[in-house]
C-alpha cells in the first residue's frame, strides 16, 4: 500500500535582484544560499537530524559553472553528512518541483521516511543559457527565433489574444498582493534570513523579497519597451525578473512526522509533467493540470486554492482561462500573496518556493480549505503541476 508524503516545513531565502550593482545577494553565491536554508530546516525543526535525511533533491535549471551539482556539492560545503546523497534535478524552470516529486514519491514507495527538497538558481553568477550548446537538430526541428523564452510569451500573447490592459491588471495585483503579504508578515515564516548588501553596499539582513514594486502604477507600466520583439506587447512589468533565491522543503511519511511529533497541514496527493511545441512553452500546464486533475476525477472548481507561476503575464493568464479557473485580476483564488511578477522568479526554485507559499496560504489564510494546486510552466515545453491535500 502506499504512504503518505507530508510537507512538515519549507524555507527560502528571499528572492533578490541579480544585479551586479543593485541585487542585495550580488556578494552571495548559489551554495551559500543553498546552505541558509538548509541550515533554516535543521535549526526549526531539531527532531531531525541531517544525517536521518534519506537524500536530497534539489532543482537547479542551469547547472553550469558555480551551479554544477549544486546540490551535493552545496550540501557537502555546508558541512553536512557525506552519508547523506543529493541529487541536482533539471527540468529547466519546473525543476524545484520535480526534486518536490522525486522526493514525494520515494516516500510513498516506501523508499525512505524523511527527504530534502528544493531548488536553487542564481540568475546573476549562472545566466541564462550560460554554458549551453543546444543541439544542432534541435534546429533544424525549430526556428532558433522562437526558442528563447521572451519570444515565447509573445507568441502566446498573440495566439490567445492577451491585451496589454489585462496583463496591466495582472501584473499591478501581483506587486500590491506581495505587498500587502509581506506588510501583514505572510512570508516571515518562510524567508530565511541571510546577510546582503544594500545598494550602497551596506551590510544588511535580507528578509524581504526585492522585486516587489511599492510604487507600482497602471501608468508606470503603460508604454514600456518590448525587448523580445519589435512591436510586441511583453515587456519588463509582464516578464518574471531576473532572480537569486533557493529554498528547502522537509518532506516526510506521516506516520514518521507523527512519531517525531512534527506538524503538518498537507499531504501530497499527486503531480503530472506533461510536454508542449517549446516556441509557446508557457501553456504547458494548461495540459498538466489536466492531466493531474484528470487522475483524481477532480475539475478546476474542486481546487480551493492555485499558486501557478508568473513566468510572463500572457503565458500565465492564458493558462487560467483556459483552464477554467480565472479569467482576469484580480485572482480570485490564485497567486493570492503575489506571484513571480513581482517576487521574482529563480528558474529551478520556483516550482519548489511556490508549494511552500501554497503550503502557508492554505495554514495561515484558508485552514479549512481541501485541495491546493502548484503548476508552472518550463523552457522547451516541459511544464509541471502537483496536487495537495489537507490532511
Ligand atoms: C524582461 C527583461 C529583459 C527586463 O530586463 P531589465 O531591462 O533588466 O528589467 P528591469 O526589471 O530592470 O526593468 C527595467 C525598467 O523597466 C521598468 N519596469 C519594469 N517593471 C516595471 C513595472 N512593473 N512597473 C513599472 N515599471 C517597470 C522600470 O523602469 C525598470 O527600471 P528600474 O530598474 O529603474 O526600476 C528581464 O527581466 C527578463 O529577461 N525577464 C524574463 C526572464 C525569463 O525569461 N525567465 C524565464 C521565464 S520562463
């Protein structure tokens, strides 16, 4: 029979500019943050000691140079337990949810009892695309033009007829319900926090995601540049940023957390990949969740609460309607403490950082309610979403 994965805590840094001037984590490297949080997991939660980890899965989307293997070798420099194997999970942006996956399943086949999960990507050491020799043929299936993900986000924008006025909308309620969560202290319990620079270089503690916009306006937005195209509709304010983060998750088979006296509110109840044409990779999960939702008999009316990432407003709002669950912002059950828009989005963590915020927003704001979906889309048309259930 199979067992049940729960999630007894999640942790993560803030998410911060990658900037080479201005990013307040511009002096930390992706190991380092890594590290905070995996250091944050042990200190919270003492019934659990690193070397009772049975592996650790970290989701990395680009693991070149300083983000080769990050995480063994992240885990190894942090002083932890060389017993304790890690493995760096790839699925470009959905990968901090494949890691969540690969633990959760492990768990219900009863492969082991306690697990790490997460993800990491530091956008301003590992750029995009850094280190990558795609295949040759990959070209010659696809035009070069269109793989590259601001291309993709207009494409989707002009097949599913995306007006800038709703992505205006979308992008203005991601800053101001960040904002509000962060204000009422939303995010205290699950951002870390860890020594930065302002951008005067003054030593400071960060414990505030960067990205968010406090100024942020309709007509600020209005007029901006089209760096993806001429002409085009997607710019800065509807693109997820440039971002440093990494998280943890401590996942566990319930019947463990209960004899270790751990808490927890969700359990996992499933996940599904599914695959798209890359060159309008961002409705990938539009077949996802389908498919996961499918599985379970459920419809999109069943799901009390969504967190589905903002890679680009237009991708993100095409999949909601499609989908069935909203067709404008303000969101009536999704992304309700802001999304990527406006928090950032470090490619290979944020499929992990969104079940944490989804595992908070269920606790904290919406206890009774039942099932809670996490969905995002990746590079190349790989895309991601798990189901989770209130125990
Ligand atoms: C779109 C992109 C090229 C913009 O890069 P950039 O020019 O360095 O962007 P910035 O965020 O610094 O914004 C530039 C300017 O646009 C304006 N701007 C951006 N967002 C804004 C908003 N929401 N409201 C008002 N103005 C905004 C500001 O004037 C900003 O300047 P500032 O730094 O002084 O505030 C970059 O964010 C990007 O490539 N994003 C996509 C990343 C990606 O593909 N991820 C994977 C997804 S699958």
């Amino acid at each position: 029979m199979l067992r049940e994965c729960v999630i007894v805590d999640g942790v993560r840094t803030a998410n911060c500019r990658a900037h080479a001037e201005k990013g307040w984590f511009r002096k930390r490297t992706p190991d380092e943050l890594l590290t905070a949080v995996f250091d944050a997991l042990f200190e919270r939660n003492k019934a659990v000691k690193p070397e009772d980890v049975e592996a650790v899965f970290i989701g990395c989307a680009n693991q070149s140079g300083m983000q080769h293997d990050i995480g063994r070798l992240a885990w190894l420099a942090g002083g932890y337990p060389e017993s304790v194997p890690a493995n760096t999970i790839c699925q470009q942006c959905p990968s901090g949810m494949s890691a969540i996956e690969h633990a959760a399943r492990a768990i219900m086949c009863g492969e082991g009892e306690i697990y790490v999960a997460g993800g990491v990507e530091d956008m301003l050491n590992v750029k995009m695309g850094q280190g990558m020799e795609p295949p040759v043929r990959l070209y010659q299936r696809y035009n070069p033009m269109e793989l590259p993900m601001g291309p993709t986000a207009e494409k989707v924008a002009g097949m599913w007829k995306i007006s800038s006025e709703d992505m205006i909308e979308m992008a203005y309620y991601s800053h101001k319900r960040a904002a509000a969560a962060r204000d009422a202290g939303k995010f205290k319990d699950e951002i870390v926090p860890v020594e930065g620079e302002n951008e005067k270089g003054e030593k400071i503690i960060v414990d505030r995601d960067q990205w968010i916009r406090d100024n942020i306006s309709r007509e600020s937005m209005a007029g901006l540049p089209t760096p993806f195209k001429d002409g085009g509709v997607i710019t800065a304010a509807f693109s997820s940023p440039l971002t440093q983060g990494a998280c943890a998750l401590l996942l566990m088979e319930r019947q463990k957390a209960d004899a270790l006296g751990l808490s927890y509110h969700l359990r996992y109840k499933g996940g599904a990949m599914a695959g798209c044409d890359p060159t309008i990779m961002g409705i990938g999960p539009i077949y996802a969740v389908r498919k996961l939702l499918d599985r379970f008999n459920l419809t999109p009316g069943d799901i009390d609460v969504v967190e589905l990432n903002e890679a680009f407003a237009s991708q993100a709002l095409a999949c909601l309607r499609e989908l069935g669950f909203e067709e404008n912002a303000p969101f009536k059950k999704t992304n309700l403490w802001g999304g990527a828009l406006a928090l950032g989005h470090p490619l290979g963590e944020s499929g992990a950082r969104i079940v944490i915020t989804l595992n908070n927003i269920m606790k904290k704001d919406l206890p009774d309610a039942r099932y809670g979906l996490a969905a995002l889309c990746g590079g190349f048309g790989n895309a991601n979403a798990t189901l989770w259930e209130k125990v």
